[in-house]
C-alpha cells in the first residue's frame, strides 16, 4: 500500500508515530525498527549512515515515497547527507524528513528553509539546553542549525548515556530517577547555575520520562516534546507537498509494523511506546 515511512533504530519513533497516527487516524503509515542493529548511539557516524540510507530503501521498496527519520541519532548523522548525496540520484520521486526539524523550528521560530537570521530578530536572546544521545550531542546539529537561524540563542548539550538502554528495558521511575537527575545537574552545572528557559528532550525515547525531567529541572523551564511538534511539522509539510500525501485507508488498514529484530520480542515490549498492541513483522536483518 502507498504509505508514508517512518524509521527509527529501535522503539523510541514508536512515540512519534503514536502522535502521527493521532493526528491523521485515516493515513497509512509504515513503522521500521532497526532493532537488529539497535542502539545506534555506540556506532561511528559511517555506521549510522548505511544503517539509515538501508532503512530508508526498504521503507521505499513498501511503497513508500515519503520518509520521516523518527531518530534523532539517525536524523542528526545522515538525514542532511542522504538528502544531498544519494536522494537526487536514486529515488528523485521521493523525500526523507527527520524528527530535528520542528524542534529548531519550534526554538528558533524561524522556518527550516530559511537558514541565517532574519533581519529583525522576534524575541529576546536565550537559552536552550539539549537532552540526547552521545552520537546527537557529537554530530552538533542543533547548535549548528539552531544558531544558523538565531545566533542569540545560547544552546548547552548534555549527553545521556544511559537512558536509552534503560528505557527499552523497561526500567521502573526509581531506577531511571537517579539518571534523569545527574543528567539535569550536568547541564545546570554548565549553566552555572542559571535555569535555561527551555530544554529539548532529543530523543524520541525521551517523552517516556518526560515527567522526570519536569521534576529534576528548576520549576518554570519550558520542555519541549518531539512527537506533537514533528506531527504537527508533517501537517503542514503535505500541505505544501500533497503529491506525498497517501490515500486514506479504513480503520484497521492504516497501519504495518515492520522489524529486523525478533518481531515477537519486538511486539511485546513495544507497546508501552505506542500505547496499545503493534503486531511486529520481521523482514530480516
């Protein structure tokens, strides 16, 4: 069925597309988990890539035209490569978006394809802090394209190692607490002290725990979400784009769950992402 993509290296884009699926209940989507290759967070950037670029074609080869990288890691190390290098020649029909987008749009307020400052500046300079993996943290790509559209804006990183094992296993509050706060203090202690007014959870896994972090942060910073910004980002992109815009399906039609890990495995865990049952398929490693 013609659908529209979304990839992601293991569980966390099951939260996106929870909000995708909200949004538009009608709209045929395809969900990819990496979860043989899963976490992508230890792998170098050229891992990464060919990971992402192999998902992306197999999301392609269901139908697919359209395809959003509901990973941060994957989105921030090979979306802007993918997009310049392999897209043109290979599938020039086609696009791939990633889950990076709406949130610079959100802090910048200033659209993506806008990239430098527009002559009057809507807001007061500020500060952001960025919660994400290691890989996303190294690649730069908020700092980098946040500051591209709002140089006033002070952007502080602080990686979390750990969480997203964590999360996918399952962890309970008290044990996932003690992290989510040294990672808060972390990024308090490069502030100085000084509360930011906004962070970003980076991570698709992050909205799981998006109440720790409430809880570990000063009372009154901002925190922002990816997957309602990033439905709401793909509205407005089919509307600009309805060649991409997929028919709509009956109910109970709209919907594949597509691993390459063990597809069973993968199903029984995976709800507590999307909030009810995903029937997993596995197509292989």
């Amino acid at each position: 069925m013609a659908a529209i993509g979304v990839f992601d290296s293991g569980h966390g884009g099951l939260t996106v597309l929870r909000a995708l699926t909200e949004a538009a209940p009608e709209r045929p989507f395809v969900f990819l988990g990496d979860h043989a290759a899963a976490p992508y967070g230890a792998r170098t950037d050229e891992e990464i890539y060919a990971l992402t670029l192999r998902g992306v074609e197999r999301l392609f080869d269901q139908g697919c035209r359209l395809v959003v990288l509901a990973c941060n890691t994957a989105a921030a190390v090979a979306l802007r490569r993918l997009q310049r290098t392999w897209l043109p020649g290979r599938h020039p029909g086609c696009n791939v978006l990633g889950v990076l987008v709406p949130m610079v749009e959100a802090i910048t307020r200033v659209p993506w394809m806008v990239e430098e400052p527009p002559p009057e500046r809507p807001h007061e300079p500020r500060t952001v802090g960025i919660f994400a993996t290691v890989p996303t943290v190294a690649s730069g790509s908020y700092p980098r394209e946040i500051g591209k559209r709002a140089p006033d804006v002070r952007v502080v990183q602080q990686a979390c190692p750990e969480l997203v094992a964590l999360i996918e296993k399952g962890a309970p509050d008290a044990v996932l607490e003690p992290h989510v706060a040294r990672y808060a203090a972390g990024l308090m202690e490069t502030l100085g002290g000084v509360p930011p007014d906004t962070v970003v959870l980076g991570c698709t896994h992050y909205p799981l725990v998006a109440d720790l972090f409430a809880r570990a942060l000063p009372p009154g910073v901002e925190v922002l979400c990816q997957p309602t910004l990033v439905a709401r980002s793909l509205e407005n992109y089919l509307e600009r784009h309805p060649r991409f815009l997929p028919a709509p399906m009956p109910p109970g039609e709209t919907l594949r769950f597509l691993t390459t890990g063990d597809a069973v495995r993968v199903g029984e865990l995976a709800g507590r992402f999307f909030g009810r049952r995903t029937p997993f398929e596995g197509v292989g490693p």
